[in-house]
C-alpha cells in the first residue's frame, strides 16, 4: 500500500468503541518505549485458512471482526513470520531465546539439529522396541518438545517482596506467559551450563528435552523444587497485594 | 495595530491592514503606541485610540491573562479583512469576488518579500479567525456577570454539552419506557453491519468546543455517547449524534495496482519497487513461469543461502497459493541480507496485486505483506554508548 506517512497517521484513532487510553504524547515527556508504528496499527494476520473461510461459516463476531480489520492499517509482517505450515511460534520464541549476540542462523541451524537428533533417538528406539512398546512412543519432534515445555512450566512462582526491612520470597501466581518464559529459560539455561565441554548443544537439548517428556531430569526438578519452595512458604501468601 | 505587547500570547501571524499601515510581527518588541499614531488612516486611527485606552487601563492589572475579544469586535476585524481583500484584489488586478485565500498569500508575498526563516514571522494576511483564538470572546457582561450559567465550572461548553446530551438521553429513555409497557416497541435491529463512521477523537472534540478536555472528560462524553446510540430514538436523536460521528477512510486499501505490460514475446509482466531499512529492490514478475526467481543475475538458492531468507521470499507466493507459477526477476542493492530479503518481498507481493483479485489484495494487506516496514536503525544518542544502552554506572 502506497504506505501513509507515519506522521499522518498518528493522529488517528479507530471507533471509541472500547476506548483505548490513548498515550499522550506530551512534548517534556518522551516515552522509553515506543515504536515506529502508531499505537493505531495492528498486528498482521498471516494465516491463511483465516481468509479462505468462507462467509457462511462465519459467526456474528467474526463478521465484525473482519469489517473492522478492513478500516484499521496493519503493520508490516516481521521477517519470522510465514504463512508456512510448518512454521511454530513456541519453536521460534525458544529460537530466540537461544539466540546469541544475533546470530540468528547459528541458533535456527541449533534448533533444527535438537529436532532431528530428538526424531533419530525417537526412532532408534521405535526399532528396538517390541510391537506394543511402539504404540507408546511418540515420534513427532514437535509433539515432543510441546509437551516437554509443558512439563518443565511452573503453577506458581516466588516473588521477593520488602517488608519491614526484610526480603521475603512470597509464592505468587504466574501469567502464562511468564509460565512460558520460564519453562523456555530453566531449559536453556540447564543445558548451557550442565553439559560437558565437548559436548553440543543440540544433542544435550534433545536428551534434555526427552527427559523432561518423561517428567524427569534436571529442568522438571527444578520446577518442583520451585513449587515445594512455594509451598513451605504458603505463611507468607497474604504479603502479596495484588 | 496598537498593542501586540498585549496580545502575544501564541505565536500569531501579525494582520496586515491597507492604506499605508504596515505592520510586524508581534513577537518583535512593543509597538510603541505613539509611532502607531503617525500612520495615516482615520477609521483604523480611531480604533487605534480605542485600544490605547484599553491597553492604558489595564497596565495596572496583571498582565498574564490571556486577552479576551468582545463578539463586536471581531465582527469589526472581519468586516475589514474582507474590504482589505477587496482592495488587494483590486491592487493586483483581480477580480475581488474570486480571491481565494492562496490569492492573497501570494499577493502578500509579492508585494513583501520577506527572507526571513520563521514563516510565522513574515507578514501575512489571514480571516480573524485564524489569528484570534477562537475561545477569546469575552464571556462576561459589562456588570462582570457571565453569561453562560455553567461558566464557573471553566468548562462551559463540555458541561452545557453533557447536560444537554444527558437530557436527550433521559427523555429517549423515558420514551423507551413508555413503548415499552405498552408493548409497542419496534424491535431494533442495530448491528452496525459497515462501519463506516467513528466517534470524534479527543483533538477534534476540543476543537469543536474551543476548550480543553481531559481525557477522563473524553471517555465520559464516549460514554454517554454510546449509549444514548443504543436507545431507540427519533429523528432529531440521530440528528443530534450524527453531529459528533466522522465518517471512517473507506478501508485503507489505497492501494495502487501497477499496470500489466507486455513484453516483445507478448509475455504479461508487472514491475514494482519495495524497500526495507536501507535495501532497495526493483522487481519483475511475469505472468507464466515456472517458479524461476533470479536476484542481481544469480539464483535465488545462490544468493540467499539463509533459509528464512528464502521463505520471505516464497511468502507472497505461498500466501495467494500460487508457489510454481511465476516467474521473478529481480535488481536489489542496499542493506544488509535480510533488509534485502524483506524488500524483495514487499515489492513481489506488489506486483502480485496486478494478477489477483481484490479481495486477495485487501487479504494481503492484513497479512502485513503490503506495508513498508518503517523501522529503522536507532540512532546512537551522545551520553549513552548505543542506542538504549547507557554507560557503565559508577557510583563515584
């Protein structure tokens, strides 16, 4: 589109409905975190089964919703983002995080190596196995690695609280997000400091990875030991005020 | 004019009167009143007087109130800015009844050609009411009593506007009610199927209301607003809130379609520019191919060796399902391997615009492939080693 110039741009908010607080921007006080974008514009939607939908299957809401879409400006899609089939947001977000000093081709290459060494064990031991065993094992690498972020996520967290003087760890409930994020570090970082020199990353992942399928290994011992820590300090819960 | 010292609040664009009365800007020093008086111009001289007086009276008072206008005396300024047009027009030969205001402006700046760098410092002759403020009108009676009866809440015009909102609500209300018991309300259907109007943002209320708002203000007035819409109710209802509806920019898909050429084997091509950061990407897309795309004269496989590269490049393709089926040639330079990636992109799903429909255009929009992605390297800011990051914290 021939892009409206960004200034034009900001002046303009969509229908009040839902009245977003608009952030002012007053000359003496600049924002730390802002971004090229308006806070008018939109996040893309790259999907492509959302369009080939046709009309008759669509609810009330989804109507509206489309409508709506078609009067907002949306914002370019990022260079991560496809609409491939193949394509993970939780595979990208832990791409990221493994990422260094953005090098982001050595991190995908590390990625794509776990996923394949986890698929190659996965299927080492589908061989081995008898008839039965087989129905049990789970060879999908993506199938595996959900689930093992699932079970390395924890309920609940510790948050240091000043009171009176004294720091205490208060068990306070987790955003999801946050749940995710943590699941994503504790993984990451176990195998970045728990491996032998030698050793590289994506085969160290994958075992990790596999261990924490089965709930066991360092990373879900870890959230237990967060969880029994919660727990011993349930006394403390009600110095949380929010 | 006799005192821009008490006038200069904001910055305004000095007036310009004819018959010999040239005058400055008002950010240029005090005008002293008695090299006004040597001007020639008896009517302007009398009003002149008139504003010395005032001006006189109210040395004594405290001088920063903004200066308030009485309704006479802008109706004076009007009437002589259009008899002063009249003779500008006359001066340059023109025809008074069709002098626009680009007319004047550039008379003004033939007639007084100004170097000087601040446009608001050149003289210029402009309604009054681009230079009066438009809240300015005096809103007190010569007894001192105000007229307005919510003028002490010092937002007259917001709660005269809420109060008056208010009542029509509760009289639609009430209505409402009435049909209501006697079950003879008309079923609304009021799903606001096209949206084709909004409610009036913050800025342009202020402006309607010539005072500020506060944005508690804002949300209240959207608030009532919006429900008064939901009610039922009559013409003069609807008259009332369509007064503050403003019609939305019909679906932002201004988008321009590039024209399909053809080439001397009589092949359909589409060519269009994209750009991300500093990378710059010049594209040929041809109507029948095989999936063939070739950048700077080496195959995309050659010279994109990245894999996320390559699927930005796919994505347009992908996204309108139409992977084998063209053939790209393309010319970038600039920036770095993914900035050109992305500008190969968006120019590829521009020319793509020219084979598909509109439906898959405005699909392509929303999927974010047909915005130039604006961001940019931060600039390096002094006191700080990069961009965000500050210098090492030493506590002495």
């Amino acid at each position: 589109m021939a892009a409206p110039s960004v200034k034009a741009v900001r002046g303009w908010s969509g229908l009040a409905l839902g009245v977003r607080g608009v952030v002012l921007r007053l000359p003496g006080l600049t924002q730390v975190r802002w971004s090229r974008y308006g806070p008018e514009f939109q996040d893309p939607q790259t999907d492509k089964e959302y369009y080939r939908k046709p009309t008759a299957q669509l609810t009330e809401e989804e109507k509206y919703e489309r409508e709506l879409r078609k009067t907002r400006f949306i914002k370019a899609a990022p260079a991560t983002k496809t609409s491939s089939v193949f394509e993970d947001p939780v595979v990208s977000k832990f791409t990221n995080m493994m990422m260094k000093g953005g090098n982001k081709v050595l991190a995908r290459h590390l990625m794509t190596q776990t996923l394949e060494t986890v698929k190659r064990k996965q299927f080492e031991k589908y061989h081995a196995a008898s008839a039965k065993e087989q129905a049990t094992i789970e060879r999908n690498p993506y199938t595996i690695f959900h689930q093992a972020l699932k079970n390395c996520e924890p309920v609940i967290g510790l948050v240091s609280i000043l009171k009176s003087g004294r720091f205490y760890q208060v068990p306070v409930p987790l955003a999801d997000r946050r749940r995710r994020f943590l699941a994503m570090k504790w993984m990451i970082t176990e195998c970045r400091e728990k491996k032998h020199r030698r050793m590289l990353m994506p085969e160290k992942l994958s075992h990790e990875l596999l261990q924490a399928f089965h709930n066991q290994g360092p990373v879900v011992k870890r959230k237990r030991d967060m969880h029994k820590m919660a727990e011993a300090n349930r006394a403390l819960a009600h110095y949380r005020w929010w | 004019m006799a005192a821009p010292c008490v006038f200069c609040g904001p910055a305004i664009a000095s007036r310009f009167f004819l018959g010999g009365r040239v005058t400055l800007a008002q950010g240029q020093g005090i005008w002293k009143p008695a090299a006004a008086e040597l001007q020639a111009g008896t009517r302007s001289q009398i009003l002149r007087l008139k504003h010395l007086t005032v001006v006189k009276t109210k040395k004594n008072v405290a001088a920063s109130r903004p200066e308030k206008y009485t309704v006479d005396f802008i109706k004076k300024q009007i009437e002589e800015f259009n008899i002063g047009k009249r003779h500008l027009a006359n001066m340059m030969g023109e025809d008074p009844e069709t002098f626009t205001q680009e007319d004047i402006d550039r008379a003004i700046v033939y007639l007084f050609p100004s170097g000087l760098f601040e446009k608001q410092a050149r003289p210029s002759m402009k309604h009054p009411d681009y230079i009066f403020p438009k809240q300015s009108a005096i809103q007190w009676g010569e007894d001192g009593r105000p007229f307005h009866f919510l003028f002490y809440t010092g937002k007259q015009s917001y709660y005269s506007l809420m109060h008056e909102a208010y009542g029509k609500f509760l009289d639609a209300e009430k209505r409402q009610n009435q049909l209501q018991a006697k079950d003879l309300q008309m079923e609304k259907t009021k799903t606001k199927d096209p949206i084709v109007s909004r409610w009036l943002i913050k800025e342009e209320l202020e402006g309607m209301l010539a005072e500020k708002l506060s944005d508690r203000d804002y949300t209240r007035f959207i608030q009532l607003v919006e429900r008064f819409s939901t009610l039922q109710c009559g013409a003069a209802e609807e008259e009332f809130l369509r007064r503050f509806r403003r019609s939305v920019t019909i679906q932002s898909k201004k988008q321009l379609t590039e024209r399909l050429q053809y080439d001397e084997q009589g092949r359909a091509f589409s060519t269009s520019e994209g750009k991300r950061k500093s990378a710059k990407a010049e594209v040929v897309v041809y109507e029948h191919g095989n999936g063939k795309i070739k950048v700077n004269g080496v195959d995309h496989l050659l010279y994109f060796p990245v894999t996320q590269d390559r699927e930005q490049l796919m994505f347009p393709f992908h996204f309108l399902d139409r992977l084998g089926k063209h053939d790209v040639n393309c010319t970038v330079s600039g920036g770095g391997r993914s900035a050109q990636a992305g500008a190969i992109r968006l120019a590829t799903a521009r020319a793509l615009c020219s084979f598909v429909t509109e439906d898959e255009v405005e699909w392509m929009r929303q999927a974010g492939l047909l915005t130039t992605d604006p961001r940019v390297r931060e600039r390096k800011k002094p006191g700080q080693e990069g961009a965000r990051r500050k210098f090492t914290w030493k506590k002495r």
